[in-house]
C-alpha cells in the first residue's frame, strides 16, 4: 500500500468497497476485481482487495471489530502488538499517572490506540510517511484523534522531554529477515534503554527469549502470555520514582491478568513423582519464576533441569495447569503402544520436555483408536527418560 492508495480507501469510495468487501473470500479475488474494475479504478479495487486480506487477517489480533475499522500494511500487521497484550501494557502505564506517552516506533498503532483507551494522551513517532498516515487513519477510525500527535521522524532525533512516559519497541526485522544483533535494532537496543530508563515510566519491549544476563540492573522484566503462548517481555523503568522494582521478575498470564513476582526463592527440590503433575504456563518458565509456582503448590521438581513441578495434593494455582498422574514408566514405544490399544485411546495428547522424540512421529506410530482419551509426557525423572501419563486434573 502507498500513502495515495490510503488517501483512496478513506474516501467515500473507497468507504464503500472496503465495505462491500468485508466477507468476501479470496478464492474469488480474480472475478470479484474483475467485476468491480467496470465501475471503479484499478488501483483502488486492488488496495480495497489488499485490505480487505489484511483486515481479515488482523481479526485474530484486534478483534473483528476493531479489525474491519483499522488500516494495515503487511509488515505493520506482522509486527504490530496483540491487542490484549497492548491493553495490558498501557493500563500498566497508566497506573503510573502520567500525563503524556511518547511511543517511539510507533507502527499502525497498536500499543497507541491501547493506551489512547486508558486515558492517555500519546505521541506516536515513526520515521515512515505511509505507518504515520495508517496510526492517524486508525485513531480517527476508533475516534481517538483528540489526544494523539503523529510525527514522522527518526526517534533518535526525537526528543521526550516533557513527556512523562516512554515506550519503545524497536525494529528486530528487516527486508532480509530476523536481527539478532541488538545494537543492529533499529533504533539500537542500548538507545532504546536509556530513552526508557529516562522515563516516569519507561518501557522497553524485547523478544521474550531474551537472556536474563542481558536484562539491565535497572529495570524489572515482564514476561507476558496470552492463552498459554508467550507473546513478549517488557523492561520497565522508572526514572524519575521508585515504582518498578529494580532487578525484579514477574510473568503476567493473559486473559486473566493473573501476575506472579518473583520473590528470590532457591530452585525446588528434586524429588519422585507425585499424584499431580503441574505444567507451569510458558511465561512463568520464561521467568524463571517455576520455584514460586512449586512452593505455591507445596511440590518439588521432577528434575533438575525439568520445569515440571510434581505434588501429592492438587492446590489450584492459575499459574500451571494440573494433571493427574495415572502412570510413572520408563520411556519404550511398545509398552506406551500397549497401553494405548489396551485403554482404547482414542485421543493421545503428546508433551515433551526434556526429550528429543517427535510428537507427531509417535503419534503416528502408536496409532491411537478409541473412545478414551489421555495424555502422555515424555520428559526425564532424576535424568532417565520417562513417560508419564494422565489426564487434566480436575479442581
């Protein structure tokens, strides 16, 4: 999409395509742009069309209405913040109390209308004419045009002074693929930190597999899923006051906005397997917070390299997910084989941890038939590869 094709779709034109257009499916793109380039331009039928993909796509991110309201490109699509995750983030920002935001790569807006949502006012910085044009489209699609400032600017020649908060996200992609490098982010990632750490708050967001070592002194780490799957992590900072906490960890579950912190605990014992088998959500395990989980459920773990927390008695926990264990063997394909055909299951649930087997592949090979339905974990006890079988626990 270009800045004019943009121009095009907000028309009352182009209103009217994107609107026709909103269930329409691809398979019948060639015949649907045939029949409509006899009363409409060629251009504007394609970046409807265009559009019109992007849109149905972005449903699984902002939701079917927002989705079918708002702009994309592909890139900004791919790259923008889930909307949950954004809600989660700005009312964060917003408990702090500042009066202003400066997200600085800003994108097609996705952190911007969340916080705009909480009441803040923001100013959204991209150096790219055409995400300027989208975020400013966006907030006046969703009438939240009043407390935004778009500029289109570099960030590094941005200034934040007088604006009390700070987010940052910086570019980890290019036209070549993922940076691993950090000081290769654009802006680099040691520019993106001390912008943040200037500010009351601040707030960095990282890939979630960042290693620990990298997180700085300064900053508390977040790490956030969002039904069951880590989307990010979050280097907060507080400049000018004392409302993070220095060093710290914690790992925020979505939807419930269950938040667990770290309290420095030792790891937990290694000790045989119990009844219960919990399985501590990934972001937890990100956080190297899996001990608070086992001293929440009384329990220990299965090994010492395993994240698995094993108990006698099942204390809920909105942090793991509980099983009940019904088999505690050595790993082997036949015997798994012969429990399956002689428990007629049906539906073989397959975890690992801890295991180089392939899931699919022993799926396939088991060849479960039945009406019953289990799950099997292949992961190691005290350094043995282990199958452990059950079924969800239920509180």
């Amino acid at each position: 999409m270009t800045p004019e094709d943009l121009e095009g779709l907000l028309t009352a034109e182009g209103q009217g395509l994107l609107a026709g257009l909103r269930e329409h499916d691809a398979a019948d793109d060639l015949a649907v742009a045939t029949r409509l380039r006899r009363t409409h331009g060629a251009d504007i039928v394609a970046a409807a069309l265009a559009q019109t993909r992007l849109r149905q796509r972005a449903v699984a991110k902002f939701g079917p209405v927002d989705a079918h309201r708002m702009y994309f490109t592909p890139h900004g699509l791919e790259q923008s913040t889930r909307a949950s995750v954004a809600a989660h983030r700005a009312a964060r920002f917003a408990s702090f109390g500042p009066a202003a935001v400066a997200d600085l790569c800003c994108g097609v807006g996705g952190d911007v209308i969340a916080m705009l949502r909480a009441g803040l006012a923001v100013t959204a910085v991209d150096r790219d004419p055409l995400t300027c044009a989208v975020v400013s489209a966006n907030a006046a699609a969703l009438g939240l045009a009043d407390r935004l400032d778009v500029r289109c600017a570099d960030v590094l020649d941005v200034g934040t002074g007088g604006l009390d908060g700070v987010f940052v996200d910086p570019a980890r992609r290019t036209a070549r693929g993922r940076v691993f490098d950090p000081e290769a982010y654009s802006p680099p990632l040691s520019w993106a930190l001390g912008a943040a750490a200037a500010g009351s708050p601040g707030a960095v967001k990282v890939a979630p597999g960042i290693p620990h070592e990298a997180v700085p002194p300064a900053a508390e780490a977040e790490w956030i899923s969002d039904g069951g799957d880590v989307k990010e992590a979050v280097l907060w900072f507080d400049g000018r006051g004392d409302r993070v906490r220095p060093g710290g960890r914690r790992a925020t579950l979505l939807p419930s906005g269950a938040t667990l912190i770290g309290r420095g605990l030792p790891d937990p014992p290694v000790r045989p397997v119990g009844r219960y088998l919990y399985e501590p959500d990934g972001a937890v395990i990100r956080a190297h917070l899996v001990a608070e989980v086992a001293q929440e459920v009384g329990g220990g773990l299965i090994d010492p390299t395993i994240a698995y927390v094993t108990a006698d008695e099942l204390r809920p926990t909105p942090f793991a997910t509980a099983y009940e264990v019904t088999d505690v063997l050595p790993f082997g394909l036949k015997r798994l084989k012969a429990l399956v055909r002689e428990r007629e299951v049906g539906v073989l649930t397959v975890k690992k941890r801890g295991s180089a087997v392939d899931p699919e592949d022993l799926r396939r090979r088991v060849r479960p038939r039945g009406p019953h339905s289990t799950t099997v974990f292949l992961t190691r006890t005290s350094g043995a590869p282990t199958m452990l079988l059950g079924h969800p626990a239920r509180l």
